[in-house]
C-alpha cells in the first residue's frame, strides 16, 4: 500500500491490546509453561525411580560394601531379601527415594527447559536447536541445580537402602539419628563427588537425549519421535552419562553410608584410594556398573518419555491438539 503505513504483525491477538494486558498474558503463559515442566518433570522421576527400585537397592548394597559384584550375586541378594524381608522390602527406601527424585526430576526438568531459553537468547537460538556446547552447558546446569537443592534427600535414601528397618523407622527417623549423632554436617557428606559426577551426567544425558531428538528429526522428516523412539533415545542418554560418571558415584555412596558401617571416608581422593587398594580400580571404582547398564537405560528412558508425554498432554488440554512440540 502507497499510504506508508506500517502495519504490524502480531504474534498472539493479546498483542493488539493494550501493553499492560498483553504484559499479564505473556506472564501467565510463562507460569504455566514453568508449572508444566515441574509437574511433567515430577512425574517423569516418580514413574521412572519406581520401576527400577528394587534394582537400585541392589546396586547401592554391592557399592557400599567390599563384595565382588556379579550378575549371579546381585540375583541372589534379591532372592535372599525377598525370602528374608518380604517382597515390598525390595522397595525400601523408595518412600525416601520418592520424596527426593519428586522435587529432584521436577527441580531438573523444569530447569533444563529454562536454561535452554535462556542460552537459546543469548546464543541467537530463540525457537531452534542449541548447538552441541550450549545443549551440554544447559543440562549440567539443571543437574547442579537440582543436586544442590535436594542433595540431603538423596543422603537419606541411601542411608535407607543398606540399612534394617529397625535402624530407621521413618525419613524423619534418619534426620533426627543423623543430626543427634553424627552432625548435620553430614547430611553433606559426599556432597562434592555428587556435584563432581552429576556434571557429566547429566549434561551427556540431556545432550545425548536432545542429540538423537534433533539427528531424527533431520533425517526422518518428521517433527517428533515416537514414544518407543523417545524410550531408545532416552536409554542411549542413560547408558553414556551413568557410564561417564558411574566412579563418582560409587565414592558418593561410601561417604554417604560411612557412618553407618563403619568407614571413615574423609575425602574424594582418599576415598578412591581405600577403594582401589582393597578392591581395585575396575571391580572398586565400577562395581554394579553392569546392573547399571541394565537399570540406567530403563530409568532415564522412561523418565524423558515421561516427561515429554506429560508435556504433550498438558499442551493438549490447554490449547488443543496443535500444542505438540
């Protein structure tokens, strides 16, 4: 038109009212943008530490003793604590498990969307891909920051696990034995490995799960994988970052259950060494690694296919099915 107007181009009919309204509609369309994500991220580690409890269990008893880990032994330790214990004691420790994966996997998930917004501005990527670095950075930061907030939960899960329930009745139980006898400075104890550990982990699994995301993107044509594509994809994640991080963890656990079975770990490196010297750099420092390339796959698998399933139907339910991602 020769008038030489300017006609602007609106990106939500909000946009044409008055900026105050369209202020308050962007505000609430990020709140429930952030709500999703804990709720779906929640959700995702519930479903996901669940299913895999039993083995869990089994993998944290194996690290914090001096046992030589097999296939074999791992299945007769099972056996032997459901005869021993009952069956729903291959679940022990889940409840403490629940009450820290629940905020953990919401805390992570929702901060892993919102470190990828903001690297996406400050990188020019408003609405694509990241590139490699920047996908890497955004999924250590959520760990980290999910790690920092609920790292005394993760202590008391593992206290729960390798102990009689005689020796903890309830999660309070553990805070209340722990604080009374051994500090609360030992609700941090292994703090460091953990943070040390989840770095690569969960930076390789975000980037590993994004990665295979955008790679089928590219060369299938269509815009999103399938659930049981999201379940491979996602057991790809958990396979490389628990791999990449597994020795960290096992110098976690024996800091966390020191005080129970009678170590006295005072570091990370000091802690590696006893661990070397009495068992060995592979049998010490990844010992359950094989449960774990069992156990981390399903985890993590399910817990992204969880997640951006529950991200979907949310979407869904809001704004109809032109929501998918």
């Amino acid at each position: 038109m020769g008038s030489g107007l300017q006609h602007k181009k609106y990106d939500s009919p909000w946009d044409c009212l008055c900026p105050t309204v369209h202020c308050s509609f962007q505000e609430n369309q990020e709140k429930k943008k952030v709500l999703n994500s804990l709720i779906s991220g929640a959700l995702a580690g519930a479903v996901a530490k669940t299913a895999v409890a039993p083995l869990d269990r089994t993998k944290i008893m194996f690290q914090v003793s001096s046992k030589r880990f097999s296939a074999k032994e791992a299945y007769r330790l099972i056996y032997h604590t459901y005869l021993n214990e009952g069956f729903w004691s291959l679940w022990r420790g889940n409840s403490a498990t629940m009450v820290r994966v629940i905020p953990y996997a919401a805390i992570q998930f929702c901060a892993h969307e919102e470190y990828k917004q903001l690297l996406g501005n400050y990188y020019g990527f408003q609405g694509k891909a990241l590139t490699p670095f920047p996908r890497f950075i955004a999924g250590s930061l959520a760990g980290t920051t999910a790690a920092m907030v609920t790292y005394p939960l993760d202590m008391v899960r593992a206290r729960m696990a390798v102990t009689p329930k005689e020796m903890y009745s309830s999660i309070v139980h553990v805070f209340i034995r722990i604080s009374r006898e051994e500090g609360l400075k030992t609700l941090y104890r292994g703090f460091t490995p953990t943070i040390l550990g989840v770095i690569p982990y969960a930076g390789l699994s975000f980037f590993t799960y994004e990665t295979l995301k955008k790679v089928h993107a590219d060369h299938s044509g269509k815009a999103q994988p399938s659930p049981p594509e999201r379940l491979l994809f996602g057991a790809c994640a958990g396979l490389i970052g628990q791999s990449a991080s597994y020795p960290l963890d096992v110098v976690r656990r024996r800091m966390q259950t020191a005080g129970v079975l009678g170590h006295t770990y005072s570091s990370i490196l000091l802690t590696m060494q006893e661990i070397v010297r009495e068992e060995g750099l592979v049998r010490g420092l990844y010992k359950g690694l094989s449960m774990n390339w069992v156990k981390g796959p399903i985890a993590v698998g399910i817990s992204f296919t969880t997640f951006d399933l529950t991200q979907i139907l949310l979407r869904k339910l809001q704004h109809g099915p032109a929501a998918d991602r």
